[in-house]
C-alpha cells in the first residue's frame, strides 16, 4: 500500500518524449523541433523496452516528461503507453503522469486521454502574466493556460500540477503574487514553483554570460521563495520539496519522490537517467544515435557510474536535505564528525529540526539545502 | 697571493649586479653561451624571479690582464637587501674591494648609500661603475655628479658600462686587478680564515665558504670555530669555479669551501673564524655577531592532517637557512603550528613562497610580530615574540619595543609626503640631509613594529619609485602595549591576536576586521567580526548571511551533475579553516598579514 505521503519504494518508469514544437530560450531538457522521427524514435523506445524486460519487476509510477509529450498524437501516445504495458509489469494503483503544454490539450485529445492509464496531468503554466510568458517564448499565452485547467477539470482529471516559473528578468514581487493567487483559485493538487535557472549552453544562458541578461540578486531570490512557501502553505499547501507544494500529502509526486529518496527508476528515451542501487547509467542526448543504436540492437548509453558509498551518503544528504523529510539523525554515517558544530548551529538557528528522529530542513533552511549539504 | 683579487659588487636591487656577474663569468672563459643560463650567481628560481640575491656565493675568475699576467679575481657575491646586512658585512670583510655599481637611470639609492658606508668601514678599494648607459632614461653626467657629491669618490675613476650588452666589462676586470690591492696575510702564521656563508649538500653535509687570512687549511687537519667552539677535521678544501673544485689547500688570501662532515648549516655561523685546533690564533676575527631574527611568525598547514609534511619540509628549508629559527607552537583555531623567526620581512616572505612552491604546502602564516621586552613587577625581564605569551597585563611594570634608526633616500619633492608617513608611524627624531640640491636623505628613528608590515611598499608607493630604504635596529624604547584579540562569532582568533601600541590599536582593529570581511565568504550565519583589548570590543563588523543556495530542479538528470558540483565545493571548504562553525579562507589570515599598519 502506498502510504499517506504517497511515497514508496517501488521503481518508477521515466519516458523521455524529447519533442517540443518551439525551444524555449531557457531550457535545458533534451529536445528537437523537428517531428518527423517520432515514429521512428516509438520503434526505438519499444525496443529499448525490451531490453530492460524483465529486469524491473513492477513500476507503480509511469511519467511522461520532455521535451513536450503533449505534441504526440493520440495513436502515438497509445503506441507508448503500450509498449510500457506490454513490457513491464505496471501496478494497478499507478501514478501516471503526461506532462502537457497548455494549449496543446483540447476536448479530443482529452477525451482520447480518460481511456488511458494516465491519472495524472502536469501543466507547463509557467505563469498567468502575459509579459511574463512572452520573456520565456512560450507559444501559449495566459488564456490557453486557463482553457486547458477548465477543460482539465471538465473532463473529470482529479490531479492536476501545474508548474510556475519566479524570478524572471523584470518580473515583479506583484506579477508574481498576481500568477500565485490565479493558480490558487484553480486549487491544484500539486504545484511546481521553479526559480528560473539559466544554464550554460541555452540561448538565455549565454545572454547571461554575455552581461545581456541580468537576474534578481540574491535577496530578491530569497523574497521570491520565502513570499511562495507562506503564501502557499497559507492555504494548506505542504511545501515538501524545494521547489515543489502538495495541496494534500497524498498529492505529492510519487514519481519525482523516487529521484529524491534514492529509489529505483528507469529512464527511457534520448538522455534520459536510470538509477538502481548504485548503478546510474543514461543515454545520448541524440535522437538520431539513440534510433540508431536501437536499430542496430546496441544499447544507445552515453555513460554510466558507479557510486561509491561516500558518493551515495553525500547524494542521501543533499538529495534528502531538498525535502522536508530530511535525513536519518540517527545515521552518524551521514555526516563528516567535524560537521557536527554545524549541524548544531543549523538547529539552533532554526535551518534545520528534529523530527521524529529525521534531521528536517526548514522553509530557511530548504532555501539554503545546497550548503547545507556542502557543510554537513 | 700576488695574483689575487677578493671583490664584491654591491648594487641597489635591479641596478644589475647578477648580469653584470654573468658577463664576468662569460668573459673569464668559465661557460660559454650554449650552457649559459642567465644570471648563474642566482640560482634559486625565487631569485631569478624577484632579481634579489638571497644567498652569498663565491666564484674564482681566472683572468689575463693587459699586463700579461694570470690573475684569479674571487667575486664574492652578496644579498642586496636588508634584511640580510650582516651577510653583506661578513661578505665584505673577505674582500680587498668593491665593484660599486649605481644605475645610469636611476641614480644612488639609499641602499647603495648603506652598502658603501659598509665597505668604506672594511677600508675597501671602491670602483664605481655606472652602469645600464644603454637605456634611453640614462643620466650619466647627473650620476657622475652623484658619485662625487653623494658618495665622495672620484667620479673620473668611474667606469661606464652596458652589463646587458657587455660594454665596459673588460675595463672592469681590468680595474680590479689594477687598483684592488692583492690580499695581504701570512700563510706561515696560525690559521685564521672567516666563514661567509655555508650551504647544504645532500651528499657532503654542509659546505662552508670562508676567506683565509693567515695560515694554511687543508685536508685532515683539525679545524676549531672558535664561536660555535667546535672541531671538525677537514675533508676537502678547494675553490669555485662554476662547480666545487678540489684543491690541495686553501693559504692566506684565498677565497675557498671547506668540507668538514658537519651535518647543519645551522651548525655553522657566518662570521665564525676558523683555526688550527692545535696551534689556534690569537683572537678571532672580529665583528662576530649571531643573526638574531627579528620578525616572527607562526605556520600551521591548512589541512592539519598536513603537520607531518610540514615538519620535514621546515627540517629540511632549516639546512640551508641558518638564520631561519623555528620552533612548536599550537593554536586553538589553527592547530598544530611552528613560532618562526625571520631576519625582516622580506625573509619571512621568501620562507613561505618556497615552502609553498618546494614542498607543495598550503599554510597559513599568523599576523608577524617583533621581540618585545617586558620588565615584569617581580623584577624579571621577559622577551615576548608571540601574543600566546602575553603577559598577565597587572603583572607588567613596564612594555618596551624595539626601534630601528631607517634612513631613506628620495627626490626632494617628496619629502612632505615621507615625512607624515614616518610620523603616522610613530616616528621621532628626524634628520635631513641634502647630499646633493634635489636629494633628501631622511632618517628616522620608528618601532621596528610600525615598518615590517608595508613600510616599505608605502615609501615607494609615495614617491613613485624613487625612494629607497635601509634601517639598523637601535634600541628598546617604552611603549605602551596592549594585547588586540580578534573574535569570530565570538570566538578568539589566536592566530589573529596582535601586540600593539595602544594609540593605534583601534585602528588595527578595525583594519583587521574590515580585511576578514573582504575575504571571509558569506556563510549560513551571520557572522560578527571584533577587535577587543582586555575584553573591550574597540572595532566591529558584520558578514550578512547566505540565504538563499539551492538548486530550483534537481531530477533524474541533475543528481549527477549536482553531486560533482557539490563535492568540489566540499574540497574546497577542506580548504578552509574552521573557527566555531565558520569558514575562513588562508587569503583572509594573508591579507591581514599584508595590509596591516603599525
């Protein structure tokens, strides 16, 4: 039985749907624009499929990620779904989530969607300010987003996430407040409040390099997360990732719990990750190796590790330290002995608490889950 | 002995002492051009770097002059800063003459200046040469003016030379044979030779280079140091050519090694007399003093798994720096260390960038201090070099410090500007002379307190260059001490407590506090910087805290990635030192070190 905060230790399958109909200036996932490989890139995935068959015994999450799985056809979206079912041993209580670009779901494709085993349906809303959405280069504007949520609604989708961009160029305190308080009214069961990132190698992140973008400081980056959680947990949302609300705990992600709890899962597709024990291994960012490859019977891997127990306790602390439920205090294991000055610091300046026998980060001290994990 | 020639070239820093040096190796035949490295007399790469002789050395010059004789002209080099004066002044005391070489640019230095009194107190033949007349910026009417009226010598005896281009070399060696005198002695009296340097030899121990006066020293003779009061039999003598070169024995005149099977440098003295163990002479050579250090330090690794390390790498720098003293010490914020005394700044410097570059150590180095004297109400007399030994402040009856009497040359414009450096440094007794029209000669007498940290870099900063600077320490004067703690969240610092005069101490506490701010990075907590005399905050800062470093997505493809982020960051907070629960990097204990003023 999955427990109340809907986390489990059962392995998850992760599908990388690495097409998007336009890139968004600031993204970082694997994606091509060119979807003329789609039914190629279906031929591939189900063979890879095949080579992980048998080897997971039962997955009770399925998620659809991209890239933009909404662009797939309802044909090719069955075709997927599928092949997963056929080859894997998938629970009846499921979590199976498709992430989806507002605007891209209408009454067909939603109709299409109910006879699947997708329960699950994550928005790409980014924000409900206009000037906002038109920074990023979303193809969607606020309306669409609206739609899609009604639509959602209609068609009876009892989960719903939505995610949220903050800290955006010239975004302000009060655009913010405005987009938080819209996507309140529509009483989501999960929400995904991201600062914005710009990494290296996406056309934002190199106007960045070049001093042509300039982002909130520090302070205001602070305000912006702090003014997010109290605003959120105001209205019962429970704040257990950093950048990631459950309306209730049975609303979190289950899938996304795995990445974070060091639980099995399985990647598939182009430059997608897969973790099992201590073995991490992922695949070519490269739709065209990653058909071939698969064509050519080789697995299509760009690498893989093997973690040491040192490399696995400092993933378990600052992969743990992300969430609110925080890691074993009673696992000495865990911490450099020098660390432990700090570790009392922390509590006593209220970064860190005790909670039944876990070391648990704070709302400040989720803020600051990365050098938390750097000192401990 | 006829056939002899004992000289130093004594030179301002970068008037061109080590090119013309090799010029002179060049001409006498000894390397040609293929195996020639650029100034060979300094041959460690901190010397080439910064173009200081740290360590004398000797060479023997064969040379035939014009008078068809063979000559052997022994240079004995010499360290060019002042740090190291009296190893100039034991060099010179082994020689007949000096080369004095001046910059056609630059003119006399304050330090050319000190040099000549040097080798005029040994009665030395002076031959100046200007030197650099190939540069553009060359004045040589104007030095010529100098040199007679700065120096008092002859400026027609002056020999006009280019070391870089070779002009004017052979009349320099010409010179040397004609008008330094040939060393006089007696090798048929009781040995009397005068050690000048000594450097290791991982094979042989320790070399030790001497002058001979009278007497014979060679092979399997029993040999005293009449200072050190040990004997040795000797091993091997010979002369420098660009390697050792044995010979049958070392007479009256002759400028030579000695190997002796003595383990340490640091067992050998410069300035000690060497002499027959069975038929001494009368009375050492005189002039001996033991070089005492006179700034101290301590050194801690950064990691302090690195102790170990550290302890070899200071046993073995120790085997060739005699002047370099070193014992344990232990901070409560920095660990296991070493209280370490240097000559002056500039040797403390060198000490650590060669155990950084030689031994691969990252250390730390506590905020130098000079030798206080403390007459306690018991009537005992206390010499305190460390803050650690502070002491109890009821039990004092009166604070001394040391004083230096720093003479300083500079163009006479500046003089305004020089003068309220020296007074801000607490300054008394000032004395000014013109040796010439435009030219200050200026001394003061300051604490040697007030002028180890950035004296110096301040004077020629002020006079865009052109001041320069030596200084003889005088005496112990009354001062009125106090111990500055600096806190870290509350925490001591020991590494960062400083003994200072009271009427500055406010504002070396708030320098210091200010520099830790510059370079302590934020952290998760606030952090509180203080500067505290006897348990009274005097100066305060603050460090705002971190708070927002994290992540915003970390999924399955980030976790790797992340992880390697993160454990570089982990390596380099090892890096660090922990005070409490604060991070503070070497550069913050470094710029307290560089920027403090006395």
């Amino acid at each position: 039985m999955i427990p109340d905060n809907n986390t489990s230790t059962l392995p998850g399958l992760y599908i990388h749907v690495p097409f998007c109909v336009t890139k968004c200036p600031y993204c970082n996932f694997y994606s091509v624009t060119d979807r003329s490989a789609i039914p190629s890139w279906i031929n591939a995935l189900r063979r890879e499929m095949n080579w992980y068959k048998g080897e997971f015994e039962h997955f009770d999450t399925v998620y659809l990620g991209g890239g933009t799985p909404s662009v797939l056809s309802p044909n090719e979206l069955a075709a997927v779904l599928d092949g997963a079912y056929e080859a894997f041993t998938i629970s009846g209580d499921c979590e199976v989530t498709i992430e989806a670009n507002p605007g891209d779901i209408d009454e067909d494709f939603l109709s299409f969607l109910r006879d699947t085993p997708v329960n699950r349906v994550n928005l790409g809303v980014q924000s409900f300010d206009d000037a906002v959405l038109a920074y990023l280069g979303r193809r969607h504007d606020s309306e669409d987003c609206r739609t899609s949520i009604n639509l959602l609604r209609n068609s009876g989708y009892d989960n719903i996430g939505l995610d949220l961009i903050y800290a955006v160029p010239g975004q302000s305190m009060k655009s913010w407040k405005v987009t938080l308080e819209e996507a309140l009214r529509w009483k989501p069961e999960h929400l995904s409040c991201y600062e914005l990132t710009l990494e290296t190698g996406t056309p934002m992140g190199r106007r960045f390099a070049d001093g042509d973008v300039e982002l909130p400081g520090e302070d205001e980056r602070y305000d912006f997360f702090m003014t997010t959680s109290e605003r959120l947990e105001k209205d019962g949302y429970i704040h257990y990732e950093v950048s990631n609300f459950a309306r209730r705990e049975t609303f979190r992600s289950r899938h996304n719990m795995k990445y974070w709890n060091h639980v099995t899962y399985l990647g598939l597709g182009p430059s997608a990750h897969s973790f099992s024990g201590n073995r991490r291994w992922w695949n070519h960012a490269s739709v065209e190796r990653y058909i071939s490859d698969l064509e050519h019977n080789r697995r299509p891997l760009e690498e893989r590790e093997s973690l040491t127990d040192k490399d696995l306790r400092l993933e378990r602390v600052f992969l743990g330290l992300r969430t609110i439920d925080g890691i074993d205090g009673n696992d000495p294991a865990l911490f450099d002995p020098p660390a432990n000055n700090i570790l009392q610091q922390c509590l006593a300046d209220g970064l860190l608490e005790h909670r039944a026998g876990r070391i648990v980060p704070t709302r400040r001290g989720l803020a600051l889950a990365d050098q938390l994990a750097v000192l401990l | 002995m006829d056939s002899i020639r004992n000289f130093s070239i004594i030179a301002h820093i970068d008037h061109g002492k080590s090119t013309l040096a090799d010029r002179m190796i060049q001409l006498a035949g000894l390397t040609n051009s293929r195996t020639f490295r650029d100034q060979i007399l300094d041959t460690m790469d901190i010397e080439r770097e910064r173009g200081i002789t740290i360590k004398s050395q000797a060479i023997t010059l064969p040379y035939r002059a014009q008078d068809g004789g063979t000559y052997y002209l022994n240079l004995i080099d010499t360290p060019g800063h002042v740090d190291f004066s009296y190893e100039v002044s034991r060099s010179l005391a082994s020689c007949e003459g000096v080369v004095l070489l001046v910059d056609a640019a630059q003119g006399v230095q304050a330090q050319t200046l000190a040099n000549l009194y040097l080798a005029m107190e040994h009665d030395l033949e002076i031959i100046p040469v200007i030197n650099k007349i190939d540069l553009p910026a060359a004045d040589t009417e104007r030095v010529m003016e100098q040199i007679e009226n700065e120096l008092g010598l002859d400026p027609f005896g002056s020999i006009l030379c280019s070391a870089k281009e070779g002009t004017g070399v052979p009349d320099i060696m010409e010179a040397i044979v004609q008008r330094i005198p040939p060393p006089r002695g007696d090798a048929g009296k009781p040995l009397s030779a005068l050690i000048f340097d000594a450097q290791y030899d991982a094979f042989r121990g320790t070399v030790v280079f001497c002058r001979v006066f009278d007497g014979i020293m060679k092979a399997g003779q029993a040999v005293r140091f009449m200072h050190n009061d040990t004997v040795y039999r000797v091993e091997e003598v010979g002369r420098f050519s660009l390697v050792r070169e044995k010979k049958e024995q070392l007479e009256a005149g002759d400028v030579g090694y000695l190997i002796a099977g003595i383990k340490n440098v640091a067992d050998v003295s410069v300035g000690d007399t060497i002499t027959d163990d069975h038929r001494p002479c009368a009375a050492p050579l005189p002039g001996f003093k033991e070089a005492k250090p006179v700034v101290f330090a301590s050194i801690y690794p950064i990691a302090s798994d690195d102790y170990e390390e550290l302890v070899v790498a200071l046993e073995k720098y120790k085997l060739n720096d005699a002047s370099f003293t070193y014992q344990k010490d232990s901070s409560v914020a920095l660990g296991q260390g070493f209280r370490c005394g240097f000559l002056g700044l500039l040797h403390l410097d060198i000490v650590q960038e060669r155990l950084e570059r030689e031994y691969d150590l990252s250390i730390i180095l506590s905020v130098p201090s000079v030798r206080y004297r403390f007459i306690l109400k018991n009537g005992e007399t206390v010499y305190i070099e460390n803050p650690a030994h502070y002491p109890e402040s009821m039990s004092i009856e009166k604070a001394e410090e040391p004083y230096i009497r720093a003479t300083m040359m500079f163009p006479e414009q500046y003089l305004g500007a020089v003068m309220k450096l020296c007074i801000d440094r607490r300054g008394e007794n000032s004395h000014i002379n013109y040796p010439s029209p435009e030219r200050v000669e200026l001394q003061f007498e300051l604490p040697l307190s007030s002028v180890i940290y950035d004296f110096y870099d301040s004077l020629k900063s002020l006079t865009q260059g052109y001041g320069s600077f030596d200084y003889d320490i005088i005496d112990y004067r009354e001062s009125d001490l106090v111990l500055l703690d600096i806190l870290v969240n509350g925490e001591k610092v020991d590494a960062l407590s400083q003994i200072v005069n009271r009427a500055v101490a406010r504002e070396r506490a708030l320098n210091t506090c200010e520099r830790l701010k510059e370079e302590i990075p934020r952290q998760m907590f606030k952090i509180a910087i203080q500067g505290a005399v006897g348990g009274e905050i005097i100066a305060r800062t603050t460090i705002s805290a971190f708070r927002k470093d994290v992540t915003a997505k970390c999924y399955g493809g980030d976790i790797t990635r992340k992880r390697k982020l993160l454990e570089k960051q982990k390596k380099g907070k090892k890096r660090m030192k922990m005070v409490g629960s604060v991070s503070i990097p070497q550069s913050a204990f470094v710029s307290v070190l560089k920027s403090d003023k006395g």
